[in-house]
C-alpha cells in the first residue's frame, strides 16, 4: 500500500475525500512520496498530512437533496483529530475554545 493510498482511506473511514493533486501537494510539503511504500517514518508523516487537511475538509457542507444525502460523523472526526494532535504535539484546532462571560455587574 502507498502512502496516497493509506491517508485515502484513512480519509474515506469518515467520509472525507481529497483530490489526487491536492493530496500530491500536501506531501510534497512534508517530504513524503506519494507512491512510497508505508514506513514508520511515512506513517507520521501521512499523520501530518491528515491532520493538515481535515480542518479544511470539515467545511466541505452536508449534502441533503431528496433521497441522497451526505453528513459527516463530526464527533468522531473531531475525536481522531484530537487524538493525532495529541499524539503529534499540534495544536487542536477544532478544540472547543474557552468562553469568557462578562460578570462585572456582579461587583
């Protein structure tokens, strides 16, 4: 299996699809070859890879048009990217931000 392939259908377990030379791109950026082998040190990288895209991916619409329609299993996106940032020390970007509430008419 090449490392396109894997990230791909690491993708398509959620839903989530991403063109060939955008993928190609993405890659490139990270010094991985699409058509290489999957290595240890290839996996961390289509990990970056993976978490790069899904952001931008995740603001792809729901489709809904008679009997098709196309929904994203968001919590569980949101939770494997969770876990990858974790596991790669990135920032989350899709963690909830803390909400700050104004409570000086309590003094």
């Amino acid at each position: 299996m090449t490392l396109a392939e894997f990230i791909k259908k690491k993708l398509r377990k959620f839903k989530l699809q991403i063109e060939d030379d955008e993928l190609t791109v993405r890659l490139d950026e990270l010094g991985g070859d699409p058509d290489g082998g999957l290595t240890p040190s290839s996996y961390i990288i289509a990990k970056r890879v993976i978490v790069s895209v899904i952001p931008e991916l995740l603001l792809e619409p729901d489709i809904s048009q008679g009997d098709f329609s196309k929904k994203h299993n968001m919590d569980g996106i949101i939770a494997y990217y969770g876990m990858l940032c974790d596991e790669l020390g990135e920032e989350n970007k899709l963690a909830p931000q803390p909400k700050v509430y104004d409570a000086s008419n309590r003094w």
